[in-house]
C-alpha cells in the first residue's frame, strides 16, 4: 500500500488515500493527520461528517486491522 494526496477540496488539512483506492478514486476513506488528531472522513463525501481519533486510538486501530482478516 502506498499513500497519495487526495483531491482538492478546499480543506486545509492534507488528506491523504491509500493506493488500494477504487479505480475512480473516491471507494476509499481519506485520513487527515494533525499533531493532536486523526480525521477520518469518507472520500465519497467529503465535506460530510467526519471522525476525529487521538493518535494513539488511530495506531491501536490500524494495529488490529493489519491483523485481524
């Protein structure tokens, strides 16, 4: 997996994508990474609701999920 910026939209957080993106590029949930929060938002919408993690909540979650199949 490799990690590219996402589209514009206007926001000033710099979203990024994983490659295993849909061929149309928006079957995929775009993170954003500030010094205190992980914004989580669906690529499909991206001006809609968002989830914000601390950074440690976001580490213990990708953890399980490269495990968990």
């Amino acid at each position: 997996m490799t990690l590219r910026p996402s589209g514009g939209s206007g926001s000033a957080l710099a979203w990024i994508k994983s490659s295993y993106s849909g061929s149309d590029n928006n079957d995929c949930v775009e993170v954003a990474a500030t010094r205190d929060t992980i914004h989580i938002r669906d690529s499909k919408n991206p001006h809609g609701p968002q989830l914000h993690l601390r950074p440690a909540a976001w580490a213990d979650f990708v953890a399980y999920a490269a495990t968990e199949r």
